[in-house]
C-alpha cells in the first residue's frame, strides 16, 4: 500500500479515505486543516490507486484489515477515521470491523449498502447511476462500461465546480492523476460497492457524523437518511445546497468533531 503521512506523531491520528477515483495523496486543503487543529493526518491509497498493488475481488470490509496495519506500522492504537464519496463506505467498515482502535467516523456523501430489492437506491444519481449498475452484472460489464462511458459534466453542481476551481482544485488534479493511471481502482470500488460489503452499519458503535450535500447528483441525500437510521449512534449534518464536491468544505469542522469525540 502506499500510505501519506503528515507525520505529526504527537498530534490526534485521522485516517483518511479517498473518494473514487483518487490516488490517496492527502490533499492541500485536508492537510491545511489538518494542522489548524493538530491533527496527525494519515492517507492511502486503495488496490490499484496511486501505486498501491491490486487486488482483485476486494470487498468494502477489507478496508479494515489494511487500515489496521498501516496503524501498527504507525504505532498508532486509537484513532479517528473519514472518508469522501467512495471512501465513506470504507471508512464505515474500519469502525465496524476494528472497533477497539476507531474512536469516531465521519463520512461525506457516502453511499449506503446495496440492496438489489430496494428500488430507489438510484434515484436522484446522475445518468440513473450507470456505472454502478453495469457493475451489478460483474467485472466484464463494468470494464465494458468504462471503455465507453464519457465525462459527464452535469454530474456536478454549479456549486462544486465552483470548489473544483478554487479551494479544492488540488482534488480535480488528483482526480485526474488517478484516471489516467487506468480505471482498475474505480472498477473494483464499483463492484464492491454492489456486492456485500462484508460487515453491518448497525455494529458500529462509535459515533458515526454523517454529512449530506442536498444538491448531490453522485450520491443523493436518501443514502445519507438511510446510513442515519441503521447506525445506531449517528448524526448527519445536511448542506442543503451543497453538491458532491462542495460537501467537502465541512472537513475542518467535521475534524473539530472527531477531536470531540475521541
């Protein structure tokens, strides 16, 4: 794995969960915020991301055992997690699934389980969320899909080129650093996202700070109202006109609260 460390060992850890795709580099705003508030602030990238190694048929609950040893390897016990987008179900897992080292979790504009019977677990996704449905027919669907599949610029919000643009642009180049890597990352996070993800929401008992963009056209506010139901120790903070990127403006504060609840 290739892991990014702020390397404050004496500040609070915060292992952080890149969206999908990313490289798992901790990006300048993250890090900016990070030392406001004397957070020691820890990345890596997923198989296939930002030269972390493959591995294929990964699920979510794997997050866990490879978080797990980066913070031996740290010399960490306790420590907070956070997650965007794609890494928000990966986050989850890590409080699940090693709950004796993970004090809190806060996750923005994380998807909530799949479920093949719940019907509306598409709606409000931009183009009816094609990729994770060619995904539900497996690995060859999805690569199929990726071949032809175009950027789509109305997956974004006003709002979140507006942050692409100015506080956040050192994601968007990210972003794209990772894309022209090739698409194994996002292909496996896609099919691990509509497989079982290997661990239930209702055993975390950490708390759990979930945070919604209302005008989210990725991952639409009904994940977020699922998520806070079926964790048993949540709260959701809602940006009612934030979209997909400009959620991520709440990082600092949602760090604020991790602090707290340590």
């Amino acid at each position: 794995m290739r892991v990014h460390d702020t390397n404050a060992a004496e500040w609070f850890p915060v292992l952080w969960h890149h969206g999908s795709p990313q490289t798992g580099a901790l990006i300048e705003p993250l890090i900016e915020a990070a030392a406001e508030r004397r957070v020691r602030l820890i990345g890596y990238g997923r198989p296939s991301y930002g030269g972390s190694s493959p591995r294929p048929g990964r699920d979510v609950a794997s997050a866990a055992a490879d978080v797990a040893q980066i913070a031996d390897a740290h010399a960490i016990d306790r420590f907070a997690v956070m997650g965007h987008s794609g890494g928000g179900p990966h986050a989850l897992a890590c409080a699940a699934l090693i709950p004796n080292r993970v004090t809190a979790v806060m996750v923005l504009s994380s998807l909530a389980p799949f479920d093949r019977d719940r019907l509306d677990w598409y709606a409000g996704m931009n183009a009816g969320g094609a990729s994770l449905r060619a995904a539900t027919a497996g690995r060859e669907a999805r690569a199929a899909y990726e071949e032809t599949a175009a950027f789509d610029r109305d997956m974004f919000t006003e709002r979140d080129w507006a942050a692409l643009r100015g506080t956040w642009k050192s994601l968007g180049a990210d972003a794209g650093q990772a894309s022209a890597a090739g698409a194994d990352g996002l292909i496996d996070d896609d099919l691990a996202f509509v497989a079982p993800w290997g661990f239930d929401v209702a055993d975390i008992a950490a708390p759990v700070l979930l945070v919604q963009g209302g005008e989210d056209r990725i991952v639409p506010p009904a994940h977020a109202d699922w998520l806070l139901k079926h964790c048993i120790n949540a709260e959701l903070w809602v940006r009612p006109r934030d979209g997909h990127i400009s959620v991520l403006d709440a990082c600092a504060v949602g760090m604020d609260w991790l602090r707290a609840n340590r």
